[in-house]
C-alpha cells in the first residue's frame, strides 16, 4: 500500500500488495538466519573449548606416561646389577663353601660332557 497526500487528509491508493505481510516475512527470515548463525557460533566455541580440554588431558596423560616410563627404566637398571652381583663367581663359590660346605673338586673327579 502507498499512502498520498490530499487536501482533505490522507488517502490510501491501492497497489495490488500486501506492503505489511512483506516485512514480517524478511523479519522471520532474518530471526531464523540470526539464530542459525548464533547456534553455529555457540557450537563451533563448544567444540573448539573441548579440543583444548582434550590436548591438554592428553598433554597431561603423556607426562604421566613418560615418568612412569623413567621409573620402570631406573627399576630395570637396580634389577640387573642385582641379577649380575647374584650371578656373580665369587659370591656363588663363597656360598658353596661355607655355607653348603662343599669343596673344590679334583681334576680326576671333573668329567668334561660334549
């Protein structure tokens, strides 16, 4: 609708549309787009914020990972030197002898096997 003026007041001259129901449908569709628009953005934010928690537990996992791994390496290492001080030559002919009382044997008591 278009609106002139005339002497006597206004006057409405119709022009075949609906001048009102126009805006309201522009006003829904940019509601609806602006809505859109914001719920992406919040979503994007959500996702973006929990990637970051999850690199960062992740960071923290690896860490963790990596000390448990220094530990087990330093426990491995005290292990073999007490396996090699167990094993070694002297301690075990020292335990035979005094205290299994047993005695070096005689070149004619030693039999070679192949």
């Amino acid at each position: 609708m278009t609106r002139t003026l005339n002497r006597g007041g206004d006057r409405i001259l119709w022009t075949g549309e609906d001048s009102k129901a126009r805006p309201k449908r522009i006003k829904w569709r940019l509601l609806i787009f602006f809505s859109a628009f914001v719920l992406l953005f919040i979503g994007g934010s959500l996702f973006y914020v929990w990637s970051r928690i999850q690199v960062l537990q992740l960071g923290y996992e690896i860490s963790n990972a990596l000390k448990e791994e220094r530990s087990l390496i330093e426990a491995n290492k005290k292990l073999r030197v007490e396996i090699a001080t167990l094993k070694s030559y002297g301690r075990i002919e020292k335990l035979a002898t005094e205290e299994l009382r047993m005695a070096k044997p005689k070149p004619e008591q030693i039999i070679v096997i192949r």
